[in-house]
C-alpha cells in the first residue's frame, strides 16, 4: 500500500520517501528484532534483500547499481547493523529493570544460555528461562 508513495513514479521528494520507509517500512521490517539473535543467518538475509528492493524502488536505481552504493546515498544501514543497535539498546535497558524475572533473563543471556555446570537439568524456578 506504500509502494504508491514511494514507487519510481511517486511526487515525493527522495528525503521524503527515506523518512518514510524509516518511519513506517524499518519499522515493520525489524519488529521483535532484539530476539533474532537466535534466527538463521539466511532468514536475516531474506529480509536485508526485502530492503535492497525496496530502497532501490525508491531510488529508481538500474540493476547494475551495488546495493551498498545505495545504502551509502541514503544514508541507511544495513539491516543487520541496525538491528545490532536495536538489540544493544534494548539489552541495555534491561539491566536497569526492577522486576528481578527481567534481571534474571540478563544474566541468562550474559552466560550465552549456558548453565553454570554442564548437563544440568532444572526445573523452571522462573516462567521465561529455558530449560
């Protein structure tokens, strides 16, 4: 639906179709992104070639045109730096958190999911630790 606005034939200006998809596009595009750190590499890369395509309708780029030129013209990362900034933001507002449930994921995500001796088996004593 917001392929009108930002299409090859759109009255917009290039700023204003770049505020646009940062507003609007990246937004769905990266939604949930602090938890894909667990995803495959190539699911990460289905939705940076989404974005190639995108920014490169906005621009009205011929198909011999790098992506990264692209990106570097206007001004955005790539998918996957921006998601690392989501995820660092996102990681380092969690361990000023009051809830010690919250706390508790920190310090799960810190040890890379490991237990403090291996072939441990636990129970849950919290609802959102792995087993």
């Amino acid at each position: 639906m917001i392929i009108p606005l930002i299409g090859r034939h759109s009255p917009l200006s290039l700023n204003n179709k770049v505020l646009l998809f940062k507003q609007i596009l990246r937004a769905i595009l990266t939604y949930s992104a602090p938890i894909w750190c667990i995803t495959g590499k190539t699911h990460r890369r289905k939705i940076q070639i989404l974005q190639d395509k995108i920014l490169r309708i906005m621009k009205n780029a011929p198909w011999f045109v790098r992506n990264d030129v692209i990106h570097k013209d206007l001004k955005i990362q790539m998918i996957e730096d921006h998601i690392k900034k989501i995820s660092r933001k996102f990681f380092s507002q969690l361990q000023d958190h009051k809830n010690p449930l919250i706390n508790g994921q920190v310090e799960f995500a810190h040890t890379n999911g490991k237990y403090s001796y291996p072939y441990s088996t636990t129970k849950w004593s919290l609802p959102l630790k792995p087993p």
